[in-house]
C-alpha cells in the first residue's frame, strides 16, 4: 500500500487511486493535516476550505467507485485567492474585499471542479497581483518554505508554497508580468504562464487586463501539463479567450528534443545576474544540448525597455480596473456613506494597501491629458516592438531560454524601496506584453541552498513545447524531487 503522505505528485496520486491504494478522502485528510502543520510558519492561505475539501473528496471517492475517471478526481488543489469560488471568500488579498463571498465560480474555478479536483485553500498574494514578493498582502506575507526568512516571490507566492510545502498537489496563479513564474523560481515548482487568451479570465479579478492570464503550478512539467488540459480551452464570457482547440499536452510529453532550436538572447547577461543563477542556467541549456537540442544565440533588443512599459501599461490598466471598489456595489464600505464623495474616498483610503494606491496614481497620471501621448502611448508602442523582437527571434529557433530571474529568492523586507522591487521582473514582463507563454522549471540550488528557475518562452500557444524541454529536462534531473524541510516550530531543520 502507498503510503498517501508520500504521493509527491498528481500523476502519482492519480495512479494510486486508480489502482486504489488510496482515497480521496485519505490524500485529502493527508494535506489538511499538512497545511495544519505547515501554515503557523507559511502562512500560504488567507482560507483553509476543510470541510468543503473533505464533502467534495467524498464524493469524487464515489464517482471513482462508479467507475469515474476524470482528469483530476479527487486530486487536492489550492486556488490563488484572485479566482472568485461561489459561498468561498475571495480577498485578492485585499482588506477592500476582504468579506467579498462571491455568487459565481470563475471559470478556472468551474473546470477543475467539473475535473473533479478538491479545493483545499485560497493562496495568499500581494493585495491584488501587485507585487513580486508577498509582502503586499493584507493578510502578512508569505514565507519561502525553503528558508522563512525569505520571500516566496509574487505575487502568486501562496499557491508557489502551497505545492512546494506539500499542502496540496497543484495550484493555480495569475501571472501580469511573472507572478506565476517567479515565485516557482523562488519556491522550486513548476509554473506556467500561457499565450494570452489560452485560459479564461472571467471570475479573475482583474489587474491588467491586457496582461493578465491564469496559470498552473506543479512539481513536475507532467503535472502542470495535466492541470492547463483542465483548464484552457475557449470561454464566451471572457472576449479575449481564445477559440481554439485544446491540444493534448501530456501526449505531447515524449522526452524527445532532438533537433529542437533553443534560443539563448544576447541581452540576458545583465548586470546584476547571480553567478550561481547564470551558471545553473547555463548547465540547463547543456543538459537540453545533450539531449539533442540545438543551441542558437537570438537577440531581444527592446528587452532594456520592458520593465518600464510594463509599468505603464500595467499600473493604466489597474487604475481603470479598480475605479469599481467604491464601497457601492460590494466590498468594504468606510463612513456612513454621507456625503458620497466623501465615502469614495475614505472607502478607498481604508481599504487600499500603499503599493495599490501607488499603482492607482501612477496610471491615473499616465493616463491623464497631457501625458498620455509621452507615457501610454509611447508604452504601447515600446510593446509592440518587443513582440517584433520575439517574432524575429522565433524564425530561427523554437524556444527561448534564460534565467526567470536575476537572483534566488530574497529575504523579506529587502527590497524595501519600489524600483528594486519592480526590477525583479527583468526576466519575465517581456513575454507578458507579447502575450506569449512561458515557464519556470527547477534547474538547482544556489550556494544558500535556495531553488533556481530556468525560464523557456515559447511562440504563442506553443505551451506543449515547453512543457515537453522541461520534461525531458526533468527526466535527467532530480531537483524537483527534493523538498524543504519540514518546519518546525523554531523554524526549518
Ligand atoms: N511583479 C509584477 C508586479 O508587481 C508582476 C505581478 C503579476 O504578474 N501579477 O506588477
């Protein structure tokens, strides 16, 4: 009998309980006991959903006796808290929605259910997506379960940790400009952002909408493969989903790169690169070489640019998308509602954190007559030439590989002034405003002990692509199978 502690990852626990060596019930029991344990130190959810984990285990323990097989049945996952779940409060880590229960699933929320996946918990994140660390969330950060006194990146920090601290077997995140793949970088997981359009935003509280997309994470490749074949696929109700088919991404796990051309951009040696990050990176694209790969050099001239125009696009987008959190409609409202304008106001006083209002002004003022021509517009135009880049790049090869950050992670409270923050995203806002997918699969340890990501871009929904470079890379490699200590109460062995 498998012991359930010991079903590292979905593929395996879907094995055992086909094979019925377990329950869902026991996976399920097995990672609340977990996230007991675990969360005194982590604090990876703002929800535990216990009871409704144990009533939705049950009965996918007797769809399984019906012969029932779907994709996920019974597997534990955990849903960053930015996915509305009907009668499940939804925070987007905000106090501004901090009693919200939405009346609707979002549509990733739906999939996985209709895939028979338990929902264990809400992730913790910065207050809505804006963040590259946690540290912004209104409910305190996050902690890197591989060292708690750092950062487990953002802002998808929570759902990162959950899977790397064993509370649940899959997750999913959002990423505007690298919160998927920068916390599986810091946290030692698979993550995957797809081509803009793959999944549906609806229900996804919104931050930027030309950027925003959702996202699985995993342990392994395979994982994340099984967890985005539940959740893409075209949904009418957001306009910007894709209506195409959905290919079959773990068929597409075979192992084979040979003859596939991996793009290294000249610009990715930047200052400020780790030594160990830039070597274990390099060792990467050695082992895919060795395995048949073609190593081809690419350049991305407007990378310098992107961290800027992302800044702008970004923080335009959310000062228009937020202008809906007035304490009329939902969420938190502040006075006694007289006069209006003076609840507007210490609604969204009280109930923003000072990264999101920051955000709200930058944009507002990018936004603004006078300035728009000079910062908006010139920012689109800067996105445009960085999706050319990425065009012309990918005539002469079928990936893209490059750190998915410039260093591991680091410790909270750290980057403490707004630009050293922003500057985290070097590596992964460039494949956000060209809408391609990209992903961040395990390649080492610095010499701290602390995981390092190898990001791979791929051409728009080419995602089976690059989840089948990090397969095969992880058939050779055994950095996914390692986890963090388990804390203890004074802290991590
Ligand atoms: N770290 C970036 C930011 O703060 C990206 C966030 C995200 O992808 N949601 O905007």
């Amino acid at each position: 009998m498998t012991k359930t502690v010991e079903l590292r990852t979905i593929e395996e626990a879907r094995r055992a309980l086909d094979a019925g060596e377990t329950t869902s019930v026991e996976l399920t029991n097995a990672h609340l006991e977990r996230i007991a344990a675990t969360e005194p130190t982590i604090a990876a959810l703002i929800t535990v959903t216990g009871e409704r984990a144990l009533a939705e285990a049950r009965a996918a323990d007797k769809r399984r006796v019906r012969g029932e097989t779907s994709g996920l049945l019974g597997i534990p996952v955990v849903l960053k808290d930015i996915f509305a779940t009907a009668g499940v409060r939804t925070t987007c880590a905000s106090k501004i929605l901090g009693d919200f229960v939405p009346p609707y699933d979002a549509d990733a929320t739906d999939r996985l259910a209709r895939a028979g996946a338990v929902l264990v918990g809400k992730a913790n994140m910065d207050e809505f997506a804006m963040g590259s660390s946690n540290e912004n969330s209104a409910f305190g950060a996050t902690r890197n379960p591989w060292d708690l006194e750092r950062v487990p990146g953002g802002s998808s920090g929570g759902s990162a940790a959950a899977v790397a601290a064993g509370q649940c077997l899959g997750s999913l995140g959002t990423d505007t400009g690298g919160s998927i793949r920068l916390p599986a970088s810091y946290c030692g997981v698979v993550g995957l952002k797809p081509t803009y359009g793959r999944c549906s935003r609806y229900g996804v509280i919104a931050y930027a909408s030309s950027l925003d997309q959702v996202g699985p994470f995993g342990r392994t490749a395979r994982d994340v493969a099984i967890l985005l074949g539940v959740i893409a696929g075209h949904d009418p109700r957001d306009s910007t989903s894709a209506p195409r088919e959905v290919p079959d991404y773990e068929g597409a796990l075979t192992g084979d790169v040979s003859g596939l051309r991996i793009g290294v951009p000249r610009e990715y040696s930047v200052e400020g690169l780790d030594h160990g990050v830039d070597k274990a990176t390099r060792q990467a694209i050695e082992i895919l070489r060795s395995r048949g790969a073609q190593i081809v050099d690419v350049s991305l001239p407007h990378t310098r640019y992107a961290v800027a125009t992302y800044y702008l696009v970004g923080t335009a987008e959310a000062s228009s998308n937020l202008a809906r959190y007035d304490g009329v409609k939902y969420g938190l409202r502040a006075g006694d509602g007289q006069p209006l304008l003076d609840m507007y106001r210490e609604t969204r006083d009280q109930g923003f954190g000072t990264e999101v209002k920051r955000r709200i002004l930058l944009g507002t003022y990018a936004l603004s007559a006078g300035y728009y021509d000079a910062y908006y517009l010139k920012a689109q135009r800067v996105r445009t030439l960085i999706r050319e880049d990425f065009a012309r790049a990918f005539e002469s090869c079928d990936l893209i590989a490059s750190p998915t950050a410039s260093t591991t992670a680091f410790r909270l409270g750290e980057r403490d002034d707004p630009l050293s923050m922003y500057l985290t995203d070097i590596f992964t806002v460039p494949a956000n405003l060209a809408g391609l997918p990209g992903l961040s699969v395990p390649c080492g340890f610095d010499e701290d002990g602390l995981p390092i990501g190898l990001q791979l871009i791929a051409p728009a929904f080419a995602e089976a692509t690059a989840l089948q470079a990090a397969d095969a890379y992880q058939r050779d490699t055994d950095f996914h199978s390692r986890s963090p200590a388990p804390p203890t109460a004074e802290g991590p062995v």
